[in-house]
C-alpha cells in the first residue's frame, strides 16, 4: 500500500493547529494529502463531533490553501490514532502536545502512550514551526540496542525528501561488550549512510542519561528535529517513571521528535521501505 496520507490528531486547540501547520509544511514535499483525526468516547458524540471538525476543515483548508480531509473515531484515544494509522496508506502521524505537566509526571506522557504500537513514526511536536525552511538538521542517538537499526531507514527517509543532514550521537560506555554493540549499530549507519550519500556526522559523547544528552547537543547543532526509537515493550512503570522517550519528547528546547517503534516483522537488519510499511 502506498503511503500517501498525513495524519494530525485533532482536539480544536492551539496545539493541534500548530501540528497542521507542520503538516502543510511537511506535505509540500512528500505530496500527501492531510486528515484531522478526532477521538470521542461514545457513538453519541458523533454527529456533533462530525458537525464542529467540517466547520474547521472548511476554514483551515481556506486558511493554509490545503486539502483537509476529516477522521471520526469512537474508543480510546490511546488506540484509535496508532491503529488507524497503521491500517490505513498513513505515512507519518504529526501530533502536538504540551509536553509532560501536571499530573501527566505520574500518569506518563499522553504523547507516549499514543505512539507506543504504532507502525507509523509520530512527529510531536510542541509549537508552531519556529523557521521558514524545513528539516536541516537530525540529531540521530545511537545505542546498543539491536532495534536501534530500525531508524537508519527514516533517517534515510529524511534525507531523501529533506536534504538532511545526520548528527549521529552515542554514548561513551565502559562495558565492554555494549561498547562493541553500539560500534557495530555506528558501523551499520556510517555504511548505510555512505552507500546513500546522505551528509553525516559522528559525536561521541561521555554521558550517563543519554535523553539528556541529547536534547542538549540539539540544541548545540540548532536541530530541526530529534530521531528517536522507543523502548521495546514498554510499560506501566516507564509510564510513570519517565522513561528516557518521555524527556526527549517533552524537551524544554521544544525541538521537534521523531518518534518510531520497534518492529518484530521486518528483516533481521530491521530494514523496510519507510513509504511503503
């Protein structure tokens, strides 16, 4: 199935009309059509969900000189997002969020939990677009985790469309055989990257708390954008404890994260197209 589709959750807030305003940005490139997506509880709050996200495709298409297309779905809005996403020609799902606040530090990131299952990479993002051109820069964290592969081929998706280039980070370890692991995912990437001829770089960095690290030296390169892949299996305890996801996300920087998950049904070099599923 080609992907042909950005999807933006929709809730009728500032937030989500920042997330449409990346999305129109995003779409001039790739050439896909946009759909609000909006949740509700119940088949009672169709209709007059239906009703109110007309009015706002209507306008906002008049307003960004875009196609809009509306979404209704009734049940959780931590399912129907990703499902939707994954089952329909969806190539990346582009959502706001107000970052981690309130009583979201001990009930975890709503963003997470709404990416977490996905086969669809989520960008969140927490502003408008803050610059005129598109992605420059990609800040790319490497470990030693084998699913840490599985971002090479979005990375090459970025560049491909994008003309970006690659930060690529990883952590300084002492064990020894993590140390070989993560040179083998660098290794993996630095030949990917140079069969590709996509514009790279390589910062090693002396770091325990990775996340942090990260958001620090985006900051530094003035990124566009951070590339990150989420914690297999990922539970209630990350929820509300913080995984490291839920830090880089909801980065003070407020720079852009490119969320994707590790997948169990792709080749063992965890390659596939990032257009086609």
């Amino acid at each position: 199935m080609e992907k042909d589709t950005i999807l933006v959750p929709w809730d009728f807030t500032e937030v989500t009309e920042n997330a449409l305003k990346h999305a129109v940005k995003i779409s001039a490139y790739l050439k896909n059509r946009i759909q609000l997506i909006h949740i509700v509880k119940s088949d009672k709050q169709v209709e007059e969900a239906q009703e109110k996200i007309n009015k706002d495709v209507e306008e906002l298409s008049k307003k960004y000189q875009v196609q809009l297309e509306p979404v209704i779905k009734v049940g959780s809005l931590f399912h129907e997002i990703s499902d939707y996403a994954s089952n329909n020609s969806v190539s990346i799902v582009i959502m706001g969020t107000h970052g981690i606040k309130g009583v979201q530090k001990f009930t975890g990131s709503w963003a997470l939990k709404t990416i977490v299952g996905s086969k669809v990479p989520f960008i969140v993002i927490q502003g408008p677009p803050s610059k005129t051109e598109i992605f420059k820069d990609v800040v790319f964290p490497m470990d030693y985790k084998k699913e840490a592969k599985q971002k090479v081929n979005w990375a090459l998706f970025l560049a491909k469309y994008f003309d970006v280039k690659i930060h690529l980070i990883t952590p300084t370890i002492k064990d020894k055989g993590l140390q070989r692991k993560t040179r083998m995912n660098v290794n993996f990437a630095e030949r990917i990257f140079e069969n590709h001829g996509v514009n790279y770089d390589i910062q090693t960095i002396d770091t325990s708390h990775l996340g942090v690290e990260t958001v620090e030296y985006a900051q530094k390169v003035d990124a566009d954008i951070i590339l990150i892949i989420t914690t297999k299996d990922i539970g209630f305890t990350d929820y509300v404890l913080g995984a490291k996801e839920q830090y880089i996300i909801a980065n003070n920087a407020r720079i852009p994260v490119m969320c994707v998950n590790p997948r169990t049904d792709l080749s063992r070099y965890g390659t596939f197209s990032s257009t086609g599923g």
